[in-house]
C-alpha cells in the first residue's frame, strides 16, 4: 500500500505547488499545456521506439499542427516529450517548449529527432502517467487546458494502480488520451528478456478507455499496424491542439455493459532482471 500511496501523494504535492504558480501575472498564456508520454518498455522493438519518435516529430511539421495552433484563443500551445517504462524509468526528452510559428516547431521537431531513444523493462503506465503529470509543476506558462497524451503496448504491469493513478490524474484537472499500440486480441506478448508471459487483457483498445484516459473530451487513437502509426500520430496532436477530439471509440461503444474489466489484473506480474 505505501508504494503505492507514495507517488501519488508526490503527485499532490507537486501540482498544488503549480498551482500557486500559475497564479503568477508574469506567466505566458497557452491553449493548451500538451505533455507527449511514450512507451519505451521493452515490449517495444527498436524500430517500434523509433518509428513511434519519428511520427511525432513528423506532426510538429506538418502544416496543419500550425493551423490548429492558430485557430486558438492565444495562438501558441507548450509542449514537452517525455518517455516512459518500469517504475522510475521515466525520461525528459524534450522539456516544455513554447510552440506558436513554423520556425518554433521545426526546432521542437529537430531537437526531438536528434535526441537518443531510451530503452527501459516493465511497463509501468501508472508510474508513465504520475511523471507526465507531476511536470506540469515545472512549466512556466499558465495553460487554458493540461492534456498527457500516454501511448502503450501492453496494460500496466508493475507500479500503483493504474485506475488509482488516473483518477487522481484527471480530479486534478488533466484530460489523459491514450494511443493504444498494436491493439486487439494477444494471448502472449514478447518480452525483452525472451520470456512469455499470459496477457488477461484481449483488447488493449478497451483497457485503455476503460482504465487510462479521462477528463473532458478524452479519447483514444488505436493503431492496430505500424504501417498507421504515422497519420494516427498526427491526426491525435492536432485533435489535442484543436480541443476538438473526433468520436474516435467512445468507452460507452468500447466495452459491452455486461463487462467486468480488472484495470489492475496485470500490476502483479514480475520479470526477473
């Protein structure tokens, strides 16, 4: 119980104090503060990692991400990338960056681009999920609207709760989108470590609308082949920019109102290192 009560006390913490900052006149306005939080766990193969990191530096060139940005009340969004795995393998790639012209979002893209790629172990979403945000505290721009935008391959297993982590999470004013990978029936995943390991959930799409997102207009983007990754990647951003989200798969059609999903089915299994 207390590592789990632990980070999400930090969490608390760690937003009240924004809070207090945001108070302050001398902050810049945004539309949105977009936090970018992407799974790095190693059920992700090398070329998924990079071509998941180059989908998104792909969409802050895209000339349509400029568009949404100026259809805004105050025509500039903050972003920062973070990358996420196992408990406390969590990574700030990009920290927050002002984004309101062409030139602003080709140097985020640039900067994301050249970044290293970090590799972790576990997936931990819960924990990927108190990072992203606990960095809303450090950004120093007073936001219309917070927005973590999670990706994942797998449900949580290992860290707090995930369904404890998102409630808190979104109580706190932060809408959590999600950008289910690879999802639909799996019996068996792959590890790193060339283990198996069963998989209780058989939708990931459903898991994540019914134990990851949340807030106002959340949504998920499933990507169900690499080969939509891309565009599900740049129709997602410029969604979340725009605060317009398609119906995209509402949780009500998602799941059957006979269901029973356990969020947190997966958080007892361990690898060994």
């Amino acid at each position: 119980m207390r590592l789990i009560l632990m980070p999400v006390l930090a969490l608390a913490l760690c937003l009240g104090i924004r809070a207090s900052e945001a108070a302050d006149g001398s902050a810049i306005r945004v539309d949105v503060a977009l936090v970018l939080a992407d799974d790095v766990s190693g059920s992700m193969t090398d070329g998924e990692r990079q071509l998941q990191r180059d989908g998104f530096a792909a969409a802050f060139r895209n000339p349509a991400l400029l568009w949404a940005i100026d259809a805004g009340t105050f025509r500039r969004i903050a972003v920062e990338y973070v990358e996420w795995a196992g408990p406390g393998e969590d990574w700030t790639v990009v920290p927050w960056t002002v984004i309101s012209d062409r030139q602003s979002a080709e140097t985020f893209a640039d900067r994301l681009s050249a970044a290293s790629i970090a590799r972790g172990h576990l997936t931990s979403m819960s924990d990927g999920l108190l990072f992203a945000a606990g960095q809303f505290a450090k950004m120093d721009v007073d936001a219309e609207r917070m927005t973590i935008d999670i990706s994942g391959d797998g449900p949580n297993n290992a860290g707090p709760s995930i369904s404890t982590v998102r409630d808190l999470v979104v109580a706190r004013g932060i809408t959590i989108n999600g950008l289910p990978l690879d999802g639909g029936e799996r019996a068996l995943q792959q590890s790193s470590y060339g283990l198996m390991y069963n998989l209780t959930m058989l939708d990931l799409d459903a898991y994540f609308a019914d134990c990851v997102i949340g807030g106002p207009d959340a949504f998920i983007m499933p990507v169900a082949s690499r080969s939509q990754l891309f565009a599900a990647i740049q129709r997602k951003v410029i969604l979340e920019i725009a605060a317009a989200p398609a119906r995209v798969i509402p949780a009500a059609l998602t799941l059957p109102a006979s269901a029973n999903l356990n969020c947190d089915a997966e958080r007892d299994i361990q690898l060994p290192p």
